[in-house]
C-alpha cells in the first residue's frame, strides 16, 4: 500500500530531511517527491510506499502532523485508498 505526504508553509531549511527522516524512522519508503518553491512557500507532494512501516498508521499521521506544528508547516498524510476514492469519478 502507498500513502501520499503533503507539505506547505513557509520555505526553511530542512523541511525535507525532517519529513524523509520520520520517514526513515518508521521503515517507510519514499516512491517519489516532487516539491517547488513558490516565491517563500514551499509544497512538496510525497509518495511512500508503506507496506513495511513500523508502528501503526495512525501513529505515522500523528508523528507527521508534529513534524508540520513543531516548524509551522501543514503536514498532511493520506492513504492511498482515501486518495483514490477521493479523485474517482
């Protein structure tokens, strides 16, 4: 299964590394990342493939959501069901 990361806010430095390291953490494999700088904003779109992860799902969302109000970013992580099921016509 696979799980898609958002991220927006304000440019820093190191919003990557902090998201790849949770990542990293919880034995998740990042598929793909696209990310642009927008004037001062920062987006990345991620996708991971979650099949290996340690711990639950839910944990890796509340870790994420951390991540976003510790360095006043929205941090967003979807599971690819919901992601479908969102975009089906």
């Amino acid at each position: 299964m696979k799980a898609v990361i958002t991220v927006v806010g304000k440019d820093t430095v190191g919003i990557l590394a902090k998201v790849s390291n949770l990542c990293a953490e919880k034995n998740i494999n990042i598929i793909d990342v696209t990310q642009t700088v927008m004037q001062d904003l920062f987006c990345m779109i991620m996708l991971c493939n979650i099949d290996t992860m340690t711990g639950s799902f839910s944990d890796f969302v509340d870790s994420a959501g951390s991540i976003g109000k510790e360095n006043n970013l929205s941090v967003h992580v979807m599971h690819e069901e919901i992601f479908n099921s969102m975009h089906r016509i």
